[in-house]
C-alpha cells in the first residue's frame, strides 16, 4: 500500500510543470497577462524568467517595455551582446525591435549573427527576415546594405517570441 502511495505521489511530482512550462502553456493558449501576472507573483528575476517577461509583454503589444526587459536580458548592462547569451534572448530581442518598428539595422545585425543557431525562434526570425529581404527587391535590398531600410515592416506574426 505504501509503495503504492509514493509511486502514486512520483508520478503526480513528475506531472507539475515548471514556472517555464507553466508560462509557455499559458502563452500557448493566448494568456500572455495571466503569464506576465505569474512571473510578477514569482519573484523570480533571472534572466530566463526575464526573458519571458518580455516575451509576455511583446505578446501584449507593450513593446517599449518589451524592449527594455529583453534588452537587459540580451545585453547583460554591456554595449554589446556577449556571446555566450543564449539565441532565443537575441532573438526576442529583434524581435521586438522588429515589431515595433524600431531600429531594424540593429535587430537585422542580431538577425544576422543568429546564422548559426539551430534555435526554432532563431530560424523563425531568419526566414521572417529572409522573405522580407526579397520581397523588396533588387534595390531594396541594395539600400539595406547600405543601412536606408525601407518602412515596410517585417512580417512577424502576434505569436512571434518565445520562452
């Protein structure tokens, strides 16, 4: 009886979802506030937890402050991205760059430096970014090597980021 209360027990211990699964279902089935309410009761502010808090708010459409959290979580307080910071911050960080509309050369650099990532939302970002790039043509793509992006927005859909 014992036994087969602790097996019982194990297996109700092995089901409960970590605080990161528990936000990625809620995100799943389109709860980014409830998400973002979660981590706040948390308290929990390391960098993956923040990186979800910004993947919440990108959710939102609060990308001013998505921007800030994902900032700090890629950038780490430096002036450029150390390279041992994981793909997935990098890319929610163009990500949200990309969304609002904001400084499409440094999320393309981000963009670009994510080539060799096997990361699924690096590849996302890549082929969003790739299918812009020859929608715009011969030209278009001649002025982004030369910096002057056009105002056409990169297709992201609302569900891009992730945790």
């Amino acid at each position: 009886m014992m036994a087969t209360k602790t097996a019982n027990m194990a297996t109700k211990t092995a089901k409960a979802p970590t605080p990161l699964q528990h936000i990625r279902e809620l995100l799943d089935h389109d709860h980014p506030n409830e998400a973002l309410n979660f981590i706040t009761r948390s308290g929990n502010d390391s960098p993956e937890m923040e990186n979800a808090r910004g993947v919440c708010l990108l959710r939102l459409g609060r990308f001013d402050e998505a921007i800030k959290v994902l900032r700090e979580v890629a950038f780490q307080g430096l002036p450029v991205i150390p390279h041992d910071v994981p793909a997935l911050f990098q890319a929610n960080f163009a990500v949200a760059m990309l969304r609002a509309n904001r400084d499409k050369g440094a999320a393309l650099m981000i963009s670009d430096r994510l080539q060799g990532s096997e990361h699924p939302e690096a590849a996302r970002l890549k082929a969003a970014v790739r299918q812009w790039k020859e929608s715009l043509g011969p030209l278009g793509r001649l002025r982004c090597r030369l910096g002057l992006y056009p105002a056409q927005p990169v297709p992201l859909d609302e569900h891009a980021g992730a945790v």
